[in-house]
C-alpha cells in the first residue's frame, strides 16, 4: 500500500473512532459491524487491532 492509499485507511479510521464516540449509546444502524470495520482499517495499516481497542476503550457492546 502506497503512501496515499494509507492516508485515505487512516481518514477511515478517524472516523471510525469518530462514529464510535458519537453513537456508541445508540442501536447499530442495518448490518455495520463497527468492531469489523475497524479490524480491517488496523490490518491495512499494520496496527494491533486488540491494541487499538484497549487504547481507545472501545466497549464490544456498540
């Protein structure tokens, strides 16, 4: 993955973490699976998704 493709996975990223903290109180909208999405975003960046989760405090009950 290029430099450019990586900025764009991590603009997903951002907000990823965005929606968490601004609907984690809220049902899940159709069939988005946030904790999916994100462990996909941390693959294609090379991040420890487990780390990631505790780093941001994700909740699996989004």
């Amino acid at each position: 993955m290029d430099k450019v493709e990586k900025v764009k996975v991590f603009a997903e990223l951002y907000e990823l973490i965005n929606y968490y903290y601004e609907y984690r109180d809220q049902p899940v909208k159709g069939d988005f699976d946030f904790f999916a999405e994100l462990e996909k975003r941390c693959a294609d960046l090379d991040l420890d998704y487990e780390t990631v989760v505790k780093e941001f405090k994700f909740k699996k009950s989004l």
